[in-house]
C-alpha cells in the first residue's frame, strides 16, 4: 500500500509538469455526498452527507488541466430499513486529471475529469454518536481507503479572474473498507459540490517557476 501510494504521488507530479500549465488558482469548495456501501452486507440505504474543503487547480491553454483536493467527506450508508446509520467520515485527497472543453479565454468550460483518490478514515459512528471502530488494536473498519472517482461540471467565470466551479462526480472505492475475512464492502458515492476558484499565480514553464499574482 506505501509503493502504491509513492506511485500514486510521483505520477501526479510527473504528469502536472508535462502539461506545462500556465494558470494556477485555488479556493474553497462544499456540496452534497450521497454515499452507500456495496458488497455482502445487505439491507443498506442511501445516506446524504456533508463535502467541504479546498482545492488547486492547474489549466493549460492546449485544454489539459489537473486538480489536487484535500476534503472532509461523510460516507457509509443507511442500515436496518433505514433505522440506523453507519457514518464514516473521510478525509479525502482526490488528485484530477481534467480536459476544458471550448477555448481558452473562454467565459464557460465544460469539463471532464478521472483520477484516483486517497481516503484517510477519520471517524466510525452510528447515527446517535456511538463509535463502530473499536479501540486501535481492534478496529473493525479499515483506516485507509482508495478510491477512482470520475465526473463532469463546468467552471464559470463570474468576474476577472473569479471562477465558479461546479461538478457532479462518482466515487467507488477499490479496497475492503471493513477488517473481518468474512466481510467485504466498500464505498460508493454520487457527489455534488460548488466552489470558488482565485488566481495564485501564473506558471513559467521555461523557468519552472511560479509567478505569484
């Protein structure tokens, strides 16, 4: 899991400095997670939940582009008809591969994106608060998830330089989100969420270096 996660970070790197950007911005984002988890547990429901955090964005004039989030997520499910809740609350770290559609300079962006996403397991609880996850020599849930999440929104620009940015995106996650053998789900969710993007700076691709606004 540590090569993966080394690979997953020397690729993202590698890739974000070939497409030789030239706009840098961030801001902040929210939105909505419908959230369920799938495998050999039965009887669950759709669970709402809340998606905040930060984001940067990197976009080139050839119409590639890439994203790094770092996000608090509430995931898990809806069980015993609805009853109950298991709520499992995610610090999420999604690294986007995105192409623009349209031309740059162009007011409105379509836009697609797909890359993975490394979730960080914060808290297990069911709806009245109770904790799911055991003491740390015997946690029931995995503290560490990854995920591919793939989607499509557009960014607006509102004034100079100021870009609304919204999306809908789905999550499935790759790995065993629960410890017992004889267990086995994992995450699934539909995504909504609105943000705002700010200019940072402008990125020189001869010199390697970011001009700050």
């Amino acid at each position: 899991m540590k090569n993966c996660i080394i690979l997953l970070f020397a690729l993202t790197v590698s890739i974000s400095s070939a497409f030789a950007q030239e706009n840098v911005s961030i801001g902040p984002i929210a939105g909505v997670s419908f959230a369920n988890l799938h495998g050999n547990m039965e009887h669950t429901n759709v669970k709402p939940g809340l998606t905040i955090g930060g984001f940067y964005n990197y976009s080139s004039k050839t119409g590639f582009g890439f994203s790094g989030q770092l996000l608090f997520t509430q995931l898990g499910a809806k069980t015993f008809e609805k009853t109950n809740e298991i709520n499992l609350n995610y610090i999420q770290a999604p690294l986007f591969f995105t192409f623009f559609f349209g031309r740059y300079g162009d007011r409105f962006r379509p836009k697609l994106f797909v890359g993975p996403s490394l979730n960080f397991l914060v808290s297990a609880k069911d709806k009245d608060g109770n904790t799911l996850n055991g003491t740390s020599g015997n946690r029931y849930f995995n503290v560490f998830d990854l995920g591919i999440t793939g989607g499509a929104g557009f960014n607006y620009e509102l004034s100079q330089k100021i870009w609304l940015n919204f999306d809908v995106r789905y999550g499935v996650g790759l790995l065993d989100v629960a410890r017992p053998d004889n267990v086995n789900i994992k995450n699934r969710n539909l995504g909504i969420n609105v943000g705002l993007s700010f200019p940072l700076g402008t990125y020189d691709k001869k010199s390697g270096r970011l001009r700050t606004r």
